[in-house]
C-alpha cells in the first residue's frame, strides 16, 4: 500500500462514517492477493481502478486486532476501491453529542489511530512500518468545520452543497496510517504565527491562542537543533475534554487536549513534546509498537532541549525531575513484572499496543538518549541525532536498527566505549541501568524547604508558595507527607483552593491524595472531574485509587456508570480493568 484516497461523508445520527476507500498498491510480479486490517467495517463492494469487481474475503474476526480482509489483485492497474460502512461503535471515531463539547450547541467528532484503531475507519495495512501519502474527500454538515492531518485544498471554509459542506485535503509525504487523522466540529481558527495556528472551539479559541502564543518560537528553536521542519505549516486542534491523551501528534495539526489551558502558559511542555514528534515518530517513526520508545523516548529529550533553548536549563530540569518521579513510581509499580520495564518490547500477537504505554518508553528512554548526549559530549551527541533524523527522514526503524546506528556512528565502533556506555542493556534490559543520573533542580528546592515545614507542622497558611508555577505545584503533592488527617487536609484545601482549581494536573495529584486518605471533603471535586474530563492520565490512576479501598470503590462505580458514554472507547475499557481487577491499567 503506497497512497490512500478517502471519500467519506459523516453520519452523526447512525455514528457512522461511509464512502470509498481508493488504494494505490505497489505490487509484486508473483503477488495474487493484497491483505489489509480492518475492524468492524462493513465493506459494500470492492473493484478496479477501471469499476471491475475484485473478489474478497473477510478472514475471522478478533477481539483485540480485527479481521484480515484478503483481496484479489486486479488483473491490470495498481488500485483498488473499498466502497464500505464504519460501526457505530468503531474505537476511533469518537462522535459528540453538543452536551459533550465546549459550546454545548453543536455535535462534534475526531478520530484517534494510535496504536492501531486506523483500521476500525480505513481499510488499510494499518501497521506504523508501512508508510503512506493520502487525500481526503470529506463530507461534513454544512454547520461544521472538517480538519485533517494533512494541507487544506481549495477553499479553506470548504464547499457548501445544500445541507452539506465539502472539505479537500492532501498529504504528500508519506507517514504510518496511524497519524491519518481527522476532526469535525464548531471550529474557529487563530493565527499565531506565520506558519502555526490554533482551532478550536469559537468558546475556548482566544484562551487557547494566547496560551500556546508561543508555537513559532518553539519550532524555530526545534529547527536550530534538528534541522528544518518538513511539514508546512504546524497547526494545534484544541478538542473537548473527552479526547483520552494530552495530546496526540498527528502531522500538521497536533491535536491536544484542553487540560493544557491553565492561563499562565506553565504546561506548554505538551506543546513542546508534540511537536517534536515531528521528527521524531512522524520523520522516523517506530517500525512496530515493540519500538514504541524509539518515537517517545527521543520525543521526551527533544521537548526537553526545545524548553532548555526557549525557557532556559532550570526550566528543562524542573520537567525532567516531574518525569523522573513518574518513571520511579513505575518501576515501583512494575517490581514483579520486569519485562514492561524494558525499551524494546517483545508483545505478543494478542497484546494490546496501547498496554505498552506508561513512563518507560518516555522517561527511560529519554534518560537513555541523556547517557548518549554525557558520554560522547553535546556537539557529537546532536550531529549525530541531527544527521539520524535527515538521512532515516520518512522511513520506519527498529530497535535493532538503530542500536546498530549508535554502535557504528555515534561510537564509530568502539566495542570498549559501546560496552562502557551499556547500550545493549539499556534498550534490550529490564530496570535502569547503574550510568543512569537522575536529574535535579534548583527550582524545586524551596518546594522542598515548604514541604520540610508541613512534615514539622508548620500551618497551610504559613508556608512561603507565592510565585510558584504548576510543576512546582505538582512536586509539592507529589511528595506531601502521608498519611494525612481529614483535618490537615481540609486546611490545605481551605488554603490552596486544590478542590477548585481548573488546572487539572494540580487537582488530579490532588485527587490522588485525597482518594488514598479516604477525604470525604474532596468527593465531590472527584466526581466532577472523573465525569467531565477524559484524559487517560488525570482519571485512570484516581479510579485506581479509589478502587484499592473499602471507602473507595463504590465512589468509583457510581461515577463511571454515569460516566462511561461520554469517555473515549480506550478510556473505558481501561477503567473496566481497573474496576474489575484492581490492577494497574495503562494510562
């Protein structure tokens, strides 16, 4: 499969999405029959280039990865056409009712691929080493607004026949199928800079322009340090709360999700982190999900130097040592289950991807990528992520492959200095190995003087917090002394308002502490944030806690039975492990 063209019209009242799918194959003389990955389509009818009707078949169906659909090749020509049919409970359509989005007047949708859910919307080989280009013919209600990871073609508000609306898109460069992403809804646009923007709802809009007012710069300062961006413009699509990640990095329009609006512009790491997927995941991306940590470890040191370069060193070791806290607790978390502790993965046919995602792939693997930059010096370190980034640019690599790349072009072959450095263990190892440094920051040592002050006894309101930005806020409840009385924790909330803050980091740490001190003054906080936000990560590790105890549990059933219609698919059939197990669910 090289190029993928889209003809799709949304269907928001069956919550379907149906049309044609036009497959561009590069075949092989010998081949008979191409086979793709599909998930609860239901294909209407498949042909040539030229209308001929191609035979099919739709192999057995599995719960985790779906069905393989085997086609004939067509006798001459390089394409064919998939006319079908998405389920109304397809994973990565996510239809809106209005009460579900910002403005509360109009439905919304978007599509989430990653790992592998592209197949539950397109039939394709939905595999991230096989890369594609794409064009899209969308057909939206005339009241909306499509957008896709791709360039806009022809008029930017699309063209209006009758009740509908027409939107054109075109993706040149080839990328895996899990980054063909879309969203439609009541959008508005926001110039930021001369080649990055804002859409969002017209409600949010202005809010989020000014928070992430500084794009540009980031990808001025992610070009001085990997060279050019390749991919035209670099938008943002702020999406409703339910979308399941902080944000997702799809090419030309990161979409994100609102939790990262605070007003102070303190969380613009999201921001930093997504678009240096850029290069690393969208340029040269994980050939399977096994090399996950190839796209988010080398994505984590990226975002990290773009914060050094815009904001300064103490700004980038401040994230880095909240990082460093998250990877700790996982590795804590995972004693007796030593192989998820590993870079590279070994999953099974019938593990899920997205299992596989947690602190490791991110933090271990950027710690790995800060031993290469210690040991062989910064200059060395970024020619070589530099020239890694140009000479691999659209193409897919394994583990494997790139261990090769570090050995013969960052080493030059050193056998000595390869062993000295522990390449091997770090990627193909559980746990950390013993060059790891865990970073510091002087911005968290009065955090630190404060929380010496509470563990003596010191009261909420004397404690010295003016000034503090919100990863100073997180290390604080991060690391509050435990256990805590009902009474110690009704004068820190009296104090800090945690219970009311719209920054949802700071009230899910919040969250954490009061669900494992059974803190009946912060139930109701709790129940509004699990029922209206549906980030993965400020909501599974809070129904966690509440289901490791007797006071807790029947909080988290209640909230997610009338939770559970407005949380993204992956979303809910985490907490249903949650709830049904007690153990830990990836978030």
């Amino acid at each position: 499969m090289r190029h993928v063209s889209l003809d799709l019209t949304t269907d928001f009242e069956h919550r379907t999405m149906h049309g044609e799918a036009t497959l561009t194959i590069d075949r092989q003389p010998s081949a008979k029959q191409i086979v793709l990955d599909i998930k609860g389509l239901l294909i209407a009818r498949i042909v040539d280039g030229a209308g001929k009707p191609l035979t099919f078949e739709v192999g057995a169906s599995d719960g985790l990865i779906g069905a393989a659909l085997s086609v004939a090749l067509p006798e001459v020509g390089d394409q064919i056409v998939i006319a079908y049919v998405t389920a109304p409970d397809a994973t990565a359509l996510q239809f809106l009712a209005p009460s579900q989005t910002a403005g509360k007047q109009k439905p919304f949708l978007f599509t989430q691929g990653q790992a592998i859910l592209t197949r539950t919307w397109i039939p394709l080989q939905d595999s991230p080493g096989v890369r594609v280009t794409y064009d899209a013919t969308i057909h939206v209600p005339s009241d909306l607004r499509a957008v896709m990871s791709a360039a806009h073609v022809g008029e930017e508000d699309g063209e209006v026949d009758g009740i509908m609306r027409t939107f054109k898109f075109n993706m040149p460069e080839r990328i895996p199928p899990y980054l063909i992403a879309l969203a439609v809804g009541d959008l508005a646009f926001r110039k930021i800079g001369d080649r990055t923007g804002v859409y969002a709802e017209p409600s949010i809009v202005e809010a989020a322009a000014h928070e992430y007012g500084d794009t540009e710069n980031m990808v001025e300062a992610a070009e001085s340090l990997y060279g050019p961006y390749r991919w035209g413009r670099y938008d943002i699509l702020v999406l409703p709360p339910s979308f399941p990640f902080g944000g997702m990095e799809n090419p030309r329009l990161t979409f994100v999700s609102p939790t990262s609006i605070v007003g102070d512009r303190s969380m613009v790491s999201l921001i930093a982190h997504e678009l240096a997927h850029s290069w690393s995941g969208n340029l040269v991306t994980n050939a399977t999900w096994n090399d996950f940590w190839l796209n988010e470890g080398a994505t984590q040191y990226f975002e990290n130097r773009i914060l050094e370069t815009l904001y300064g060193q103490d700004r980038m070791a401040l994230n880095q040592v909240l990082e460093w806290q998250e990877l700790a607790a996982e590795l804590a978390e995972s004693k007796d289950k030593p192989d998820h502790t590993k870079l590279c993965l070994d999953m099974k046919a019938n593990e899920d991807p997205d299992d596989g995602v947690n602190a490791v792939p991110y933090t271990k693997g950027a710690s790995f990528f800060s031993m290469l930059e210690r040991t062989v010096g910064r200059m060395r370190f970024d020619a070589f992520l530099k020239n890694y980034f140009n000479t691999h640019a659209f193409q897919s690599i394994t583990s494997e492959e790139f261990v090769r790349l570090v050995k013969q072009d960052l080493f030059n072959g050193d056998a000595g200095a390869v062993q000295a450095a522990q390449v091997d263990t770090w990627v193909f190892e559980p746990g950390l190995p013993n060059n790891a440094v865990p970073p510091t920051s002087k911005l968290l040592a009065n955090v630190d003087t404060e929380l010496d002050k509470l563990k003596t006894g010191v009261e909420p309101p004397s404690l010295a917090t003016n000034g503090w930005i919100t990863a100073q806020w997180l290390h604080f409840l991060k690391n509050m002394p435990q256990p805590r009385s009902a009474d110690q924790l009704t004068a820190l909330d009296k104090t800090f308002a945690f219970s009311q803050t719209n920054n949802r980091a700071i009230r899910f740490e919040w969250l954490r502490i009061a669900a494992k001190n059974h803190y009946d003054g912060a139930v109701a906080s709790m129940e509004e944030h699990l029922s209206t936000q549906g980030r993965r990560r400020y909501i599974i590790p809070v129904y966690k806690d509440l289901v490791a105890s007797d006071w807790g549990r029947p909080i988290a059933e209640r909230v997610f039975a009338a939770a559970k219609p407005s949380y993204h698919p992956l979303t809910a059939r985490s907490i249903e492990q949650v709830l049904a197990t007690g153990a830990q669910a990836p978030h």
